[in-house]
C-alpha cells in the first residue's frame, strides 16, 4: 500500500510537470556560446557585435540564445513610453537580422525567457471570448498558417526561426549538457547580489546550471563528495540606461562552455570598459555599424 502511494504521487507529479510544460532537452555540443537579455531593440549594439566577432573567430559548434533576446516592450504591463512607437516592428527586423548573421553556426538554439512569453501571455487573454476562441487570434494564426492555436509555432513563424537554422523552445523550457550535468535555462529567481541568484537556481534544480535573467554576472560552486558543481548567472547585452531603473546594478557579458563526455568547464566572458573583450591573448574590440546599419542584410 506505501508503494502504491509513493506511485501515484510521483505520477501526479509527472503530471503536474506535463501540464506546466517543463521540459528538458539533451544535446549533444562541444564548443558552445551563450547569451541573453539582448532585449531587441534595446540592445547595445556594441556589446552584441562584441559577441558576434567572438563567434566568427571562436567557431563553435553551438549556440544558445538564452532568453529575453526581444524585450516584447508593446506586450509589458509596464506604464511604456506613447513616443516609442514601432517597438514591435524593430524587435521582429532586428530579431530575423541577428538569426540571420548567426547562419554559419552549426547548432543554434533559442530559449524562450520571460520577455519572449509576454506574447504567449498576451494571446492568452486576447483568445477568449463567448463563442470560443477570439476570431482575432483565429484569423491571426490563419494568416501563419498554422490550423490551431499554437502560441509557440506562432513565435517560430514570426521570427522565420525554422528558416535561420534555428530550434526554438519556449520558456520554463531547458537543455541538458554533458550527460545532463549541466542545466542551460533562462532563470526565473533573482537575488538583490552577484552569485546570490545562482546559488539559489542550484539549490532549486539540484544541478549545475547557468541562466540568465538577472542581468549579472556571478557565480557560485561548491563541492559535494569531491565533485566540484557550480552555477553561473551569465549578464546581459542590453543597453545600461533603461527607461524603468535608474543606475542598474548589471553586467554585460556571455560564456563559453566546452564539453567532453560528462565533463564540462564554463569560462564567462566579460565585456570590459570601451567596449572590448579578452579570452587568453585574443583581444577584440566593437565595431557596431558592421552588423546594424541600416542596409545591413
């Protein structure tokens, strides 16, 4: 009877995690970039091309775009500038623009995070209505072509992600490295300090991880048994002066991860002061205008 009890409460919580859509994703990687909180169209265009350089020099085999690469600024609940008009329309042209200069990377993935699901959020309370679902969102992923509601496909149309070479998956979504000892996942807990938000994602999944989110960089090991683990909170590549906060306390930056069989080693990139980095003796500079002019392809 006690066996039978602890079945059925580990189905229920399969369950529950099935119906939250929580789900995990093993890849197979070597040589991995990874950045978030690009917020297009407040990006920093010259922290952005920093990371683009490093790809085309570095070559890896994967990247990771983890979360909040558009900010869905129409869609927030936030009191918004009337003047910033047109905030859509620059975030879906810059979104398929930054897709499109990452086309040489063999693997890319993007991971949805809490901006990007402003829109599933939005097309939530827009479908109801008294005959069923609106027929404004009806007509909106007819004009997709998708024959459903399917808020994720929706997104995946919008942005040509099939087109670029990219998987798309949504938020509260995660990729499983090196044989699953390494979590990627966008972050939903944030602390007031540096590390304090990545000790608290380790000590909520239970395993290596590295988010984004909180738009610091910071980390926090340990070892448990001789086994050295840790998590890692990887910055972010948006613009420093953001109309809701004053003076953030941020930090621009992304991450390399190489892996070999269930071993893995994280290396966090720092962008320094005048828009430079340094990875051993390789030094790089930005040069903005060579990917976001306006008649850039």
């Amino acid at each position: 009877m006690e066996f039978s009890r602890q079945s059925n409460a580990r189905q229920r919580a399969r369950d529950a995690v099935a119906r939250r859509e929580i789900t995990g994703h093993p890849i197979r990687a070597q040589r991995i970039v990874v950045f978030g909180d690009v917020q297009l169209p407040w990006e920093d265009p010259c922290a952005l091309d920093l990371v683009l350089q490093f790809i085309a020099w570095w070559k890896p085999d994967t990247v990771v775009l983890n979360g909040d690469i558009t900010d869905c600024y129409a869609m927030s609940h936030f009191d918004k500038n009337p003047l910033n008009i047109g905030a859509t329309e620059q975030e879906i042209t810059k979104g398929k623009r930054l897709l499109g200069l990452l086309k040489s990377v063999p693997q890319k993935i993007w991971l949805g995070g809490n901006h990007e699901d402003r829109w599933r959020k939005i097309l939530w309370r827009e479908a109801g209505s008294k005959g069923g679902l609106s027929p404004v969102v009806i007509a909106l992923m007819h004009g997709l072509g998708i024959d459903r509601f399917d808020v994720d496909e929706s997104w995946r149309r919008i942005f040509g992600v099939k087109e670029a070479g990219f998987t798309y998956w949504p938020y509260r979504h995660y990729l499983e490295l090196a044989e699953a000892n390494l979590l990627i996942t966008h972050g939903f807990l944030v602390s007031m300090h540096s590390g304090y938000s990545a000790k608290r994602h380790y000590e909520r999944l239970g395993k290596s991880v590295l988010v984004n989110h909180t738009h610091r960089m910071g980390s926090f090991l340990i070892t448990q048994l001789w086994e050295p683990k840790g998590a890692w909170e990887n910055g972010c590549l948006c613009r420093l002066d953001p109309e809701y906060v004053q003076f953030p306390n941020w930090q621009q930056a992304f991450s390399t991860i190489t892996v070999s069989g269930n071993n893995f080693h994280v290396t966090q990139i720092p962008i320094l002061p005048g828009y430079r980095i340094q990875y051993q003796e390789h030094v790089l500079t930005a040069n903005p205008l060579r990917h976001w002019q306006e008649d850039a392809p």
